[in-house]
C-alpha cells in the first residue's frame, strides 16, 4: 500500500478502501481521490503545514461553517435546483484528522460525483453559474456570527502586510537573477503599491463589514453538475475565515475573467473579459442583494482592481524568498506567474468606466 492508502484506511469511509490517485492541481496540498470497495469516493488531503501552522482550525471552521449552511438550506432550500456542501468523514476512533508519523495532518471530505471542475470559461452561461454559486454561498452564510470561525491564515488577503513583506524580500540580496521581467514586475508594484490600502482602510474605518469569507474563489473550485451545466457546489473550504465578501468576488473575477488563465505561454493573451465579468455580478448580485450595503458596493471595483495586483505581489514575493510557499515546475514560474497578474491589473485599469457601469447595474 502507498502512505496514503494507509492514512485513508484509518478513516471510516463506509467501504474498504481500495486504491487512491492524485488529483487536481493545488498549488498549496497534497490531493487524492479515495475508491473503496462500496462504490464510494472520497477526497484525502494533507494539509501543507508550512501554509496553515494550525490545521486543526481548519476543521473546527468546517464544523461550523457545514452545520450552519445545513440549518440555512433546511429553512430556505433554493427552488428548482440542488446545491450540495462536502461531508467531513471522520476516523474509526471518531476523529477528524490524522496525524502521521511525520507530523503529516490528513483529512478527508466526500467526494461530489456527477460533477466537474473547468480551468477556463467557455461561455456566458457557466458565467452565470458561477455567479449564481459565489452568491448562493455568500447568501447562506452572511449571517453566521464570523467571530465563530478562527482564522486559518492569518493576515490572508491582507495586501498591506503583504506589501510590507514584498520590502523586506526586495530589500534583501536577491537569490533571483535580475533581467527585464523582473524590472518590470519591480517597477509596476513601485507604481501600484497605494492599491493594497483601499479595502483595510475602509474595513479599519466601519465602512465594510466583516462577514465569513471562502477566500479562495477560483474557478477551479467550483463544481458543476455534468449532465445539467448547473454550478452545484464552493469547494476547497481551508481558507473559510473572518474577511471581506469583496476579496471573494475580486478573486473571483480575476480567475474567472482572463480567459488565457495564470500562467499563459503567451502574456499577451491576458486581458479582463467585460462579458464574462458582466454574467458573474448579475448573477453575484441578484443573489446577494438582500444584504449587501452601498458602501460594499461602491468598493466593489476597488476589489476587482487590487486583487489580481496582491496575488502578483505575492508571486513576485515568493520568486524573491526563493519559491518557498507556491508550487513550482521550473524556476521563475513564479515571476512569470506575477507578470500575468500584472497585466491583468493593466486591462482591468483600461476598462475601469466599464466595470463601474456593470456594478452600478
């Protein structure tokens, strides 16, 4: 048996477990789909410890967050459609989690069959739906007490302290090679750097409310049903914490929104898709209409602006601190990873008046 097929025995999966196989393309866990002898699947993970110092918050934030959003779909279940949430399968001994010999932390959830994932969108209408998804989330869980879920990355999303980080790797002898990219990247964050203030401002000042967030909303964790089209399921739920429901829109749109993806061979291929951004805030919006504020919406660009220029920062950092966080292939993935984000933050900037008119409906 591999390691994994060991660890997944260890949890009560209703069957004997029969083989497991890597999945998906996670920049940040090690990921495997679970067959067992019933029929059933599974998703075993182990949790990078590097990225959460503290995974056992991870669980006790799905705990809360699954329970809540049970209780909200049983008083208002969404009409004419299914939407599911994972199950936290737990050990023969009744634990969430195992911890292996090397301090590996393993958890594993049920695995949503019938569904699929897309690397890119393909037309209007999984805009819609993942629109429709990203709101239905944030619907069912805009009431739940966020002071109930732990922080799981603390300073997540924070693009000040992320800025403050960037200083210190630029400031120190660089283990990268300087050439024209990295120039560039350098003199763009020297350009941009007041972005990271806009949205902790306004939250330091009572203007935007702190709500529970999924802080990771790209479009690879998303879930729609093969035979339907329809967008069934938010998964990947490790980054559930206390945050603002503008970075989960704003990394929305900047995954979902340039079709040419995060690390094109060809940079000039990236731009901000006005249509696919239109079809996401109709549907984001008409879901989340009974409770967002003015003021959510006024910074709404703010959000589309500055996320994809934070996750350049944070690629740009890590190419610096010599590839530590993120998965990498080949060496300068991350520099070309942040070149894309910057361009990106280019076309949005070009199309700014646009963007405000589809938020403003």
């Amino acid at each position: 048996m591999s390691p994994e097929q060991d660890i997944a025995c260890l949890f009560d999966l209703g069957g004997k477990v029969l083989h497991t196989e890597p999945h998906g393309h996670g920049l940040i866990n090690d990921t495997f789909v679970v067959t067992t002898d019933a029929g059933h699947k599974a998703i075993l993970q182990r949790i990078n410890r590097r990225v959460f110092p503290k995974p056992e918050l991870i669980s006790e934030n799905l705990r809360t967050l699954l329970n809540h959003i049970q209780g909200r779909q049983a008083q208002n279940p969404p009409a004419g459609r299914e939407w599911k949430m994972p199950v936290m399968y737990r050990t023969h001994e009744g634990k969430d989690s195992v911890v292996d010999r090397e301090g590996g932390f393993w958890r594993a959830m049920s695995f949503i069959e019938g569904t699929r994932t897309f690397d890119t969108i393909t037309d209007p209408t999984q805009a819609e739906e993942v629109g429709f998804a990203l709101g239905r989330f944030h619907a069912l869980v805009h009431d739940l007490d966020p002071a109930q879920l732990h922080e799981t990355l603390p300073g997540f999303h924070n693009a000040p302290g992320y800025f403050a980080r960037f200083l210190r790797a630029s400031a120190r002898p660089q283990r990268a090679s300087v050439n024209k990219e990295l120039l560039y990247c350098l003199q763009f964050v020297e350009t941009r750097w007041n972005l990271t203030r806009a949205l902790e401002t306004a939250r330091r000042e009572g203007k935007l409310a702190v709500r529970a967030v999924h802080g990771d909303t790209k479009l690879n964790n998303f879930l729609f049903d093969i035979k339907s089209g329809k967008a069934v399921s938010l998964i990947d739920l490790d980054t559930v914490q206390p945050g603002l429901i503008h970075y989960d829109i704003g990394d929305c749109l900047r995954s979902c929104a340039n079709p040419a993806g995060e690390s094109p061979s060809d940079i000039g291929a990236v731009h901000f898709d006005l249509d696919i951004s239109h079809a996401i805030l109709r549907q984001f919006l008409a879901e989340t209409k009974n409770f967002l504020t003015q003021a959510d919406y006024d910074y709404i660009y703010d959000a589309i602006h500055l996320i994809p220029f934070e996750l350049g920062l944070r690629f740009l950092t890590d190419h610096l601190e010599g590839d530590s966080y993120f998965k990498t292939e080949w060496r300068g993935q991350n520099l070309h990873r942040a070149m894309v984000q910057f361009r990106l933050t280019e076309s949005i900037e070009r199309n700014e008046r646009a963007i405000r008119s589809l938020v403003a409906g």
